[in-house]
C-alpha cells in the first residue's frame, strides 16, 4: 500500500463508519435491499462509476476502468441482513423490528465501497474493475441467482474475489487457502404420511412418529458407516412437527434440516441414501414417504492461482506476521460457491476481533476497526492483479 493510499483510506474513514452505521440502522433482508442497494449505487455514481441495477432485482454492479488494459476482475460484497431481532444498545441499532446486520454485510459493502472510492479517486491500475454487491446471501442464494441472469456474461471477469469477516481473528489478521473453504448447504424436508388414531390404539394406527425416529437414527448411519471416514459430511435434522395433542396419534409428520458435504460426490451419496432410507423405512412401517432436497448452496472452493494472488495482497496489506493460510474449512456455508463455479477465484476471512460475539448472535457487531485493512487489501489486490503497465505478479 502506497502511502498515499493509506492517507486516503485514513481521509476516508470517518465516512465510511457512518455509512457503516447508516446501514445497520436500516437492515433489509432477501430481495428487499431496496434501500441499501439505492445507497450503493448512489456512492458509486458519486466516485464516477458506471453503476448497474436491477440484476437479481436488488443486486448492484459498479464498473471502474483504468488505463488501456481489457483484463476484468470481479470484486463481491453481500448486502442482506438477517431475520433477527437486534439485541439493541447501539446508538446505530436496527430501526427495523426483527431485522438485523448480525453477519457483519454492512461492513463487507462499506469496505468494497471504501474501496471503490480509493481506487476511482487514484486509479493506478490497467484494466476493469467489477464492484458485484449481492443481495441475497442469507439462506436464499442471491449470488446463484446472478449468475443465472447473466452476471458474468455482462460482466466478464477472468476471476472473482469475495471476503467475510471472522470473528476470533484478530483485528489486523486475515487469511486464505486454496481448495475448499465453505462447505455445500442442502436443505430437506421429509413428509411422513400414516393414519391417524388413538393413543390407546396404536395397533390401529400407522404412527408416522415412530417411523421418523427410525428414519433420524438410521440417517445419522450415513454420515458414520456410508461416508469415508477421511471426508466431511454433516446429516442436521433441525425440525420435527407432528400432532397436536397428547391422546392422538397423528396422521403426518414433517421432518426437515440440512446437510453439508465438500465434494458433489459426498452429496449425491448423502441425498442417494437420505431418500432410500426414509423411503425403505416409511414402507416398512405402512407409511407414505415424500422426501423434498434441495442443493441450495455449492461449496466454497478456492482455485489454487487466485489464492495465491489473494495472499500477495494480504501480505503486502498486513504483512507475513498477520496472515493465517493454516485456518480450516468449516462446515457452514456461502453462496459465493455458486460464483466461484464460474469463474476462478478466492474467497478470505478478515479480523474481527476476540470480543467473544458470534456471528448471527443478536448482540453482534461488525468491527469499525477493520474496515481500513479491508478497505487496503481490496486496492492492493486490484493493483496487484491489475498492475499499471505489467502483468499480474505471481
């Protein structure tokens, strides 16, 4: 980072930290970040971008061209909040009743803002800049949905480039790695059909209770007996509703969750016996069967040259001592998956801080403090990928 770059992130700040907070006050969530989405784009039309709306109807796309160069990257923010109601306490705390920024996206669109902003006020890079910000990211896929309509077709980018912030790592930190980082995301739902009877009468019933405990112990099988043992794969019955009273056995049950797996071959297996059993099981015991399995989110793989580049620009935002490239996968999951099917890239973590607020809690918190480093790496990763005059180093 250039000196006066650094400046100019610092010139920059006290801005971004109340636009920070300007959008966590006003927390919108899948498909309905109207508000948000016209905020970015009017920041961005303000710095002299050429600013696209309408794409997954609430997504943004800012373009930023600097010197003669046609290589393009893609640069991704997500902007949805959560369905939570905020704890509260904070001067900028959620107006919006059962809605909260409790994944840290207010700070994600405010760092690629910062970014957008320090990188048109100085565009000492050749080639194009793509600044995706992504409703959506929450449950629904809104990054899967960009690509269906054609992000990458309008936007062409030879590699794309997202970063979520960590809470644990400490401020100041960051880190990469190559292959997976983000495990897949299905979702189920299983309908069991008996007949209903008395609780006294079991015998003239087809009690689909029974039969889902059955199911729930013989799924967890998968995991442990049909998965080797060096793979990941995660089988997480979350719901179970049935009946209505205590002397009535009921006529349907529902069982829904997810499963989480790192390879597409993991999670044919898992949904493959999922199906056969609950279907082998439900007949066994008289009962219909009807088993809805959704892959949802794709998982997260990082392409092995994209990292490398990512770690340059970490290195050079925060130097050696600063950079885990040693973190695990982890099991939960980001829709950023389905743009690195795409196209090539690198998904990173940034520092937090080790305050204890988890993500998704009602008491969290994106850290102000981190918006610089991630502000830095964006426009060091830009100038390193896109550099004035040379090709990318790495």
């Amino acid at each position: 980072m250039t000196t006066d770059a650094g400046e100019r992130i610092r010139t920059l700040l006290p801005g971004l930290i109340a636009l920070r907070h300007e959008l966590h006050a006003h927390p919108e969530t899948a498909f309905e970040e109207y508000r948000t989405a016209a905020r970015v784009a009017e920041e961005l039309e303000r710095c002299g971008l050429e600013v696209h709306t309408g794409l997954a109807g609430t997504g943004v796309v800012g373009t930023l061209r600097g010197g003669a160069g046609g290589r393009a990257i893609g640069l991704r923010a997500d902007m949805d909040a959560l369905d939570l109601e905020e704890a509260g306490g904070l001067p900028y705390t959620s107006t919006r009743p059962g809605k909260m920024h409790a994944c840290g996206h207010d700070g994600h669109t405010t760092m690629l803002l910062g970014a957008a902003r320090c990188l048109a006020a100085s565009p000492e890079f050749d080639g194009v800049v793509h600044f995706i910000f992504q409703p959506a990211e929450e449950n629904v896929a809104g990054g899967r949905r960009m690509v269906e309509e054609g992000l990458f077709e309008r936007f062409p980018v030879e590699a794309v480039f997202g970063m979520h912030n960590m809470p644990g790592l400490e401020l100041g930190r960051m880190g990469v790695r190559s292959g997976p980082v983000m495990a897949s995301a299905d979702f189920f739902e299983l309908t069991l059909t008996g007949l209903g009877g008395h609780g006294a009468y079991p015998h003239k019933a087809r009690d689909p209770i029974l039969a889902a405990a059955h199911i729930i112990t013989a799924w967890q099988g998968i995991v442990s007996r049909q998965v080797d043992p060096i793979e990941s794969a995660v089988i997480s019955v979350t719901r179970i509703h049935g009946g209505h009273t205590t002397n009535v056995i009921p006529e349907r049950v529902t069982l829904a969750g997810t499963t989480r797996a790192f390879k597409t071959e993991i999670q044919d297996l898992i949904e493959q016996s999922m199906r056969q059993l609950a279907e082998g099981i439900a007949a066994a015991h008289g009962l219909g069967a009807r088993l809805g399995y959704e892959r949802r989110y794709p998982s997260t793989v990082n392409s092995e040259r994209e990292a490398n580049l990512a770690l340059e620009a970490m290195l050079a935002t925060v130097g050696p001592d600063n950079v885990r490239t040693d973190l695990p996968p982890t099991m939960g999951a980001e829709d950023f998956g389905w743009m690195l099917r795409a196209r090539p890239g690198a998904y990173v973590v940034i520092g937090n801080g080790t305050d204890g607020r988890a993500l998704h809690n009602p008491g969290y918190d994106f850290n102000d403090a981190a918006i610089p480093t991630g502000v830095a790496y964006w426009v060091n990763l830009v100038r390193h990928l896109l550099p004035a005059g040379g090709k990318p180093e790495g």
